[in-house]
C-alpha cells in the first residue's frame, strides 16, 4: 500500500513513511525538550564568583534529536530514493542552507555515537535574573571543536564542510529548526498537524521572548536573517535625537569606530557607531559634533570628496578627549561588542533612545 504524500521527495513506501512520521513526532518533542531545558540548567549567579553558565542538561536533551534528525536524513528519505532521485536529494542538500544543517549535524550525532567524549555546546550568554536563567547554547565552531571530532573517519569531508558553513557557531535550536523544517519540506505529510487548521503541531514553543527574538517555529526566519534585516532598517534611517556629540575613538578589527552620547531633549544615552555610517547621516542631515580635545565643539560635515571633517580637519586626525573617565574606554569596547552582536540593541541606540542604557 502506497502513501499519497505531498513534498519535494515524497515516501511513498508505507513502512518507511510510519517510520518517518514517528520520528518527526520524535524530533518535534525532543526540539521542545532542549527549549525547555534551556531554563533548567542550574545556571546561577553568585557574588563572589559571578554568572555560572551550565549545559550539561540540553546536551542530553540534544542527543536523541540528533539520532531522529540522521535516520530521517538516511533511512527515511536517502535510502528510500533511487537514481535521479537519489542524486537530486544530494544535490539539494549542497545547495540548500537548511540542508546544509542537516548534513552538518551529521557530525555532532557521529560524535556523540562513536567517540568517548561527551557532547558540549557552547553557553556565551545567559538572560534571566535572581535564581532564573535562560542559557542561550550554541554549537562550537568548527575550528574549537576537538580533534578526534574533527578527524573521526565516520565523518566525510562534505560533513566537515557543511558542519563548519551552516552549524558551527549558530544557535542549537535554530539548527534543529532548520533540520525539522527541511524534512517538512521533503514530505509534508511526515510531521503531526492539527486536523482543523493544518498547523504544525508542538510549536510555536512556547514561552515568554528574553532576547529580541528567538526563533519559535520551523516556518518562521532565523535570528541571523531577521537581524540583517533590523540591522539594514536600523542604518537606513537617521537616529532619533537633537545631535549626537563625537567624544571619543576605538579602533576594532581594522575599522573605526566613533562613541559618545546622543543628546535628547531631557536625557542622553550612549552610542557606538562606524565612521561610514556617520557620514551616511551625515549625508541625510543628521547633526554631529565632534568634543575636540581642546573642550571646544566642532559640527560634523562632508567634503566635496565625501570625508568626514571639522572645523576643516579630516575627523580620522582630530584629536578626541582621552576616555579616562567614566565612561572609559574598556566600557566602549564593550558597548560596541554588543552593537555587533545584538541588532536589536543597535536599533535601541539609533531608535529607541528611551531604552537605551545610559553610562
């Protein structure tokens, strides 16, 4: 008996399609097990020796969703295709990025199978406060990962390669978002959806949002994509505010970037920000001064040749105040990490002065 199934690679054989529909049900609760598990880590701050970050319990929440996710991939969908099929299949996962997880994620679960080693993931961020934590784990990247992982002979080159472009370095659960919507789009008919409205069932996880945003449903984007475009939107407008005023200069990763404060008409809030996008604001009328050295304030304009100058000085050569005082300049290297890493944040710094935290 044939199934009628509905996707990119349908399973039309019966016992493979049951199998495939277990473990999608499978893969579906041990995706909400590791979010669940994600506010049961011990995770605890003390006063003498800070914030502890734990994993341990979503690493063992993660090892049977890495087995369903390889025997969907292999046995359900791979062995079941044949010929053209079976070289389509291939070929999509070379070029899809969800794909690309799923194949990724081949190394972790041979990890984890066949080298003594315990699984890890990577905790570099906690949100909570008193006695509740959420960890936020991502996997290691590829370059971190130990050596007998790295060199295991169960692992083919195409593994490595996908694990280091698509899984190393990105958020756990997004991963295995990505790996349950990629066997979604393969056959719709594997995952379990409620009768009357067609809905995936399971998620969206549920639970309050503690970072901007997090991810709740195989359907919905990524951080990572929905951070770019924050990001792009973020930039493409003029920050809020009277003017910001230029106080001092760090240099990070061969760029420049330029702090101060934005000032507001009854407070100011910080802001981290790189010279070409000042001149884009510039550009756009935004006003900026530039606190010289000396005490004295300069506006921020454009030359005829699209250079950021004062008082007819280039910017880059102006001398800024040194940053010995609160806030100093380990406090802008910092500011200026989470610029990088939270869209979120840097559109609170450009748009949302009111939340921003003041130094």
């Amino acid at each position: 008996m044939t199934h009628d199934a509905a996707g990119l690679f349908p399973i039309t054989d019966a016992e493979r399609h049951a199998k495939g529909r277990q473990k999608m049900l499978g893969l579906a609760l041990y995706i909400t097990h590791v979010w669940e598990a994600t506010t049961s880590t011990g995770t605890s701050f003390w006063r003498d020796r800070g914030l502890e970050m734990h994993s341990e319990r979503v690493a063992v929440e993660l090892a049977p969703a890495l087995a369903a996710i390889r025997t969907l991939d292999l046995e359900v969908i791979r062995n079941s295709l044949h010929g053209a099929d079976a070289q389509r299949y291939l070929a999509l996962q070379d070029s899809d990025a969800q794909g690309q997880v799923v194949r990724g994620l081949v190394l972790l679960r041979n990890a984890d199978i066949h080298l003594p080693s315990a699984l890890k993931v990577d905790v570099n961020q906690a949100v909570g406060e008193g006695d509740v934590w959420r960890i936020m784990p991502s996997w290691s990247a590829y370059a971190n990962l130990p050596m007998p992982v790295r060199s295991s002979p169960h692992n083919r080159p195409s593994v490595c390669a996908a694990y280091e472009n698509a899984v190393g370095g990105h958020p756990v659960l997004e991963t295995l978002l990505d790996a349950f919507a990629f066997f979604d789009r393969c056959d719709s008919t594997l995952a379990r959806r409620d009768v009357a409205t067609g809905e995936l069932m399971y998620f969206p996880l549920r639970g309050p949002t503690l970072n901007g945003y997090e991810r709740r449903h195989p359907d919905e984007l990524n951080r990572s994509e929905v951070e770019a475009d924050v990001r792009q939107r973020a930039e493409a407008n003029p920050p809020i505010g009277d003017r910001r005023e230029i106080e001092f200069r760090i240099n990070r990763e061969g760029a420049t970037v330029y702090c101060g404060h934005t000032a507001h008409p009854q407070f100011r809030t910080v802001f981290t920000e790189k010279g070409a996008q000042i001149a884009r604001d510039v550009q756009a009328g935004y006003p900026y001064i530039v606190v010289v050295e000396d005490g004295t304030h300069r506006p921020l304009a454009l030359n005829a040749d699209g250079h950021l100058v004062a008082g007819g000085r280039a910017l880059k050569d102006i001398g800024l105040p040194c940053s010995l005082r609160h806030p100093c300049a380990e406090t802008w290297v910092m500011e200026w990490g989470v610029v990088t890493l939270d869209a979120f944040y840097y559109r609170e710094q450009r748009h949302g002065g009111w939340q921003v935290h003041v130094l």
